[in-house]
C-alpha cells in the first residue's frame, strides 16, 4: 500500500508458506526460494520494486537464513535492496542472486556493503554480467571481508584484470574456502591468468574449491597449477573443464597426484586428454594416489584402450570411487569392463554416468543424468538433491561448494 505496487501472487503465495512452517514449530534456518525457473506452480518473476517490499518483510526476520531470488528480473534495482538486506538482516548467511541482470552498477553496491558484512557466507552472482569493473569491486571487497566463504561469480564475463585481482586478493584471503571464476572474457595467449592463480595455491591453505572452466587453458597453464599444488595442502575440488589441456597436461597432474595427497575431485571434462592421457591418470591410480574419490573425463577423445585403463584403476584403488566417462569413444571392450565394475560393485550406479545394457548379447552403455555438475544451475524445487523422491530436473551447486 505504501508503493501503491500490485501484490506479486508468486511471492505473497511463498511468503505464506513460509508462515505455516513457522507455525508447525519449525526451527530457524529456513531458505525462502522465489526461484522464477519454478515451472511446477504458477511463477510471477520478482522484479526490483518487488524485491524493495521482499526485503523490507525479510529485515531482522529471524528464521530466515537463505534466501534464493535466482532466474528473476532484479536488475540493478533489485541489487541496491538486496546490498539494504545483506546490511540490515543479521541472521542471512545464503543469498542466491545468480541470472537477474545485475550489472557492474549493482555489483557496486552489493561488494560495498560486504566489505563491513560478518554474517554473509555464500553468495552466488552466477551469470550476471558484472564485467571486469563488477569483478573488481568483489576483488577489493575481499581484501576487508573476512567472513565470506563460498563466492561464485561464474559466467560473469570478469576480465583479464579482475581475475588476477582474485588471484593475488585470495594468495591474502583466510576466509574463502570456494571460489567459482569460469568463464571470463580473457585475451591473449601468454596465460597470465594461471601464473597468478598458480602463485595464489602456494600461497593460500585454506581454499578448498575452485572453479576455472572456460579460462582458455593450455597445457602450460595447467603446468603452472600443477607446480602449485605440490605444495598447497588445502586444495580438494580442482575443475580445468573446458579448456585446451591435451594428455601432455597430463604428465604433470599425473606426476602432482604421486605427492598430493589432499586432492579429491578433478573435472577434465571437455578437453583432449586421449588415450594416452587417460593412462597417465590411470597409472597413477592405480599404484599411487590413494586421495582422489572423483574424476570425471567427459569428451576427451578418449578412446576403448584409455577408458578400460581407467577401470582397472576403480578395482585396485579403494578410495577412487566416482568417474564420469561420457561423450568419448566407446568399444565393446569398454562397455563390457564398465558393466563389470558395476555387476562387481566397484563402481555404484550413483556414481558414474553410464548405465550397461544389453541388446542381442552385446553389452552397450547409456548415458545417466550423473556428473560432477548435476545441479550446478539447477537446485531441487522440493526434496533433497540426488533424491529420488526430488524433482530433480529443477536442480544448482558445484559438488563440494557445492557452489
């Protein structure tokens, strides 16, 4: 009545939910979603103006701990309110913004007000493109912020100039435990970016994730990581997907794996490691590293002879639990050894991305809906993620941040 503003249905429709929970007893620490990609009920897009009332409900409200605003209309409106809510509700530690049009303007006001924040833990920015000035600002952010632990600015066309900021703000930063930088807008063949990051993982000991997918990487690049990670003793979740890395990459990671003993999740995906890059890893599996529990090859050009390699490394390495093998070359000998693992439970079905089947006796393999990035731009609209009982086609995190 104050704005003189039409009720949102949508959002008048959670808000009441929210009361009822309240009402059965349900303790504190409730993430109130106002997804606007919600397509099993009736969804009226949040816009700035509405986010103004959102946050002027939400304010010191005290069972409110998360809220998910992603896949709705905010726009730099909306980050001014939501920068007023960061500051004024003391009991907020999730806060999903990512795809809401905010710019380097609202990016602005929201890193402003996180240089003072110590209740924010997790903020997602995801595929809102804040640029390399929108990037700069978190950097600086993050030079005050102490608190903040998971920051996930992926798809956010940050610059050249912004992710050597991070780079050298995180060799500092104690706090940040995950870090999401895919895809800037990088240019240049000399790859700046991987020395400052590589110099960052000697430094920093306490970052656990962190995310470079799309950052043009080559195998001197992933060198660079690798030198870094023979002295990092924090580092669990290293994603290098979708870059340029090809199996000479691979005699370094192969080589880090004999000595790192704290890596455990390694996405490859979407490069060109071949076969005999799937040996090195394969070798190393096998008879040395005992920390690895996740890899996943995805469309690497990987042929029968690489992918078998790889399954004997699952039956003689116990903790090497996880690996994901779709879009490569698959022969009879591959679907064979794969419906092996599973048929001799080395390998659960849960944690691969091919499923045996057999047609006129022939074993084959079909692609699952598992992957280290299931339910990376999608969260649950209700049940638990990887729950049967989810509607799982509606699910975001990056497995471990899980970002």
């Amino acid at each position: 009545m104050e704005k003189h503003q039409k009720v949102n249905s949508f959002v008048l429709q959670i808000l009441q939910e929210v009361d009822e929970e309240i009402k059965k007893g349900l303790e504190k620490g409730i993430t109130v979603n106002f997804a606007g990609n919600n397509r099993l009920i009736p969804v009226e897009r949040v816009t700035g103006e509405d986010f103004w009332i959102l946050s002027k409900i939400l304010r010191n409200h005290p069972y409110v701990s998360g809220l998910d605003v992603r896949y709705n209309f905010l726009s730099d409106v909306g980050a001014y309110y939501a920068a007023k809510l960061i500051q004024k509700q003391l009991y907020l530690v999730y806060l999903n913004l990512m795809f809401n049009d905010i710019g380097p303007d609202g990016a602005e006001v929201i890193a402003n007000v996180l240089r003072r924040n110590t209740t924010l833990k997790y903020l997602r920015m995801t595929g809102n493109k804040i640029e390399n000035k929108g990037g700069m600002f978190f950097a600086t952010m993050l030079q005050m912020n102490s608190s903040l632990e998971k920051l996930d600015l992926g798809d956010c066309d940050l610059g050249m100039e912004s992710v050597i900021a991070f780079a050298t703000v995180l060799a500092q930063n104690e706090a940040i435990k995950g870090m999401n930088l895919n895809r800037p807008i990088l240019y240049g063949e000399q790859e700046e970016s991987t020395i400052h990051l590589g110099h960052m993982l000697k430094e920093n000991h306490f970052i656990v994730e962190l995310h470079l997918c799309k950052h043009d990487m080559k195998n001197t690049g992933l060198q660079q990581l690798c030198d870094a990670l023979y002295l990092n003793s924090s580092l669990r979740y290293l994603d290098v997907s979708c870059n340029k890395i090809t199996h000479d990459g691979m005699v370094y990671l192969a080589d880090v794996l004999k000595h790192n003993s704290t890596l455990e999740v390694i996405d490859l995906s979407f490069n060109r490691i071949e076969n005999a890059g799937a040996k090195y890893l394969s070798e190393t599996l096998t008879s040395h590293n005992r920390s690895l529990k996740a890899l996943s090859v995805v469309s690497n050009n990987i042929e029968g002879e690489g992918l078998v390699a790889l399954s004997q490394s699952l039956k003689a390495n116990c903790t090497f639990s996880n690996i994901y093998i779709w879009g490569n070359k698959f022969d009879e000998a591959t679907c064979v050894a794969y419906s092996d693992l599973i048929e001799m439970s080395y390998l659960k079905p849960d944690n691969t991305d091919v499923e045996p089947f057999v047609v006129d006796g022939r074993v084959y393999l079909a692609e699952v809906s598992n992957g280290l990035k299931k339910h990376y731009y999608w969260t649950p609209t209700y049940g638990e993620a990887y729950s049967p009982a989810s509607n799982s086609g509606f699910a975001l995190v990056p497995v471990g941040l899980h970002l």
